[in-house]
C-alpha cells in the first residue's frame, strides 16, 4: 500500500477519533506535563496526547489495511 491523499485523510479521522475517546474516557487527562496549545487539544497533558495520538495510529493502521483490502483505499 502506497501512500495517498486518502490514506492520510483515513489515519487524521482515525487520529480525531481517538483524541475524542482519549478525552471522554482518560482519569485524569490533564495531570503531568501541559502541551503549548493545550487549549487546542481540550486540556490534554503531554502524556495523555502521546497516548491518544498512538491509539489513534493503531486505529488508522488497522483501518487502511481493512479498506485496501476491500479495495475502496
């Protein structure tokens, strides 16, 4: 699988959708080290970004493969 337009735009959505679950669903999203632009992220810490960003990666990664499979990708 190459890369293309779509499949950045498949990892960006499965990436917002992990920060919205990471936001909904983490204890305490703002303790320990605070981003630059934390009001950007809804108050997310450094850690709680990290942690998001690569559960929305695993996502993204599982979902290109999925719609390449199916051939939509």
């Amino acid at each position: 699988m190459s890369w293309s337009p779509k499949v950045g735009l498949v990892m960006i959505v499965c990436n917002i959708i992990a920060i919205g679950i990471g936001k909904a669903t983490i204890k305490h999203p703002n303790v320990g080290l605070k981003l630059p632009s934390s009001s950007l992220f809804g108050g997310l810490s450094h850690g709680a970004m990290l942690g998001t960003i690569s559960f929305g990666h695993i996502l993204g990664i599982g979902a290109i493969q999925g719609l390449a499979s199916r051939g939509v990708l």
